[in-house]
C-alpha cells in the first residue's frame, strides 16, 4: 500500500519518517519529494507497507499528529499504483496532428 505524507517539515529525512510509521508494520520504501533544481524537501513523501491492514492502521494512527514541528496530513495514495502510469495524453498536440487554420495540405 502506498500512503501519501503530507505537510512535511522540511528537515524531515527519510529516516525520521521511516521511525515514525515503523511501529504500525513493516515499512518497504520511503521517499521525500524534493525539488529537482535545489533537492530542499517539497513537504511531501510517499511510504510504502506491503501489508495493508497495517498501511490503515499507519494512516488512522498518524493522521493530524505532529512530527517536527508539523501536522501530517496523511492519507492512501490514490496515485501511480504499482508504478504503473495511465497513458492518456497530458495536453499539447500530439505527433500528426493538424495545427489549425485549414485541413488542407499546402505545399
């Protein structure tokens, strides 16, 4: 189960957060999202239970409690499941396609 940490204070390592959901199971992944120009923390970070009984129990005990500082806000990631992308388009033209004005070709 992946489970979406938010409000992240920025001094907040991988490690602190990994104690901070340890004592609710067995923790396969941390990460903190950092900001790719600087890599200072963006607030937020995903962990990853493998058993989801206790990514519930994570997510109902950790919600609205503090840690450095900060209130998470903590809750199941409904994002990228399995690292698995959708593969619908993000906007923009797309290769082949007309842009504007008339449908005809001119040469």
């Amino acid at each position: 189960m992946q489970i979406h940490v938010g409000n992240l204070a920025r001094d907040v390592g991988e490690a602190e957060l990994r104690l901070a959901f340890e004592p609710f199971g067995q923790v396969e992944a941390v990460r903190i999202v950092t900001d790719r120009n600087n890599s200072i923390s963006r607030g937020f970070g995903f962990v990853d239970m493998p058993d989801r009984d206790e990514g519930l129990a994570a997510v109902e005990g950790l919600n609205m409690k503090e840690l450095m500082g900060r209130t998470l806000d903590i809750s199941e990631s409904l994002g990228h499941r399995d690292g698995k992308r959708d593969n619908r388009s993000r906007g923009g033209k797309s290769k082949g396609s007309w842009s504007g004005g008339s449908k005809r070709r001119r040469f």
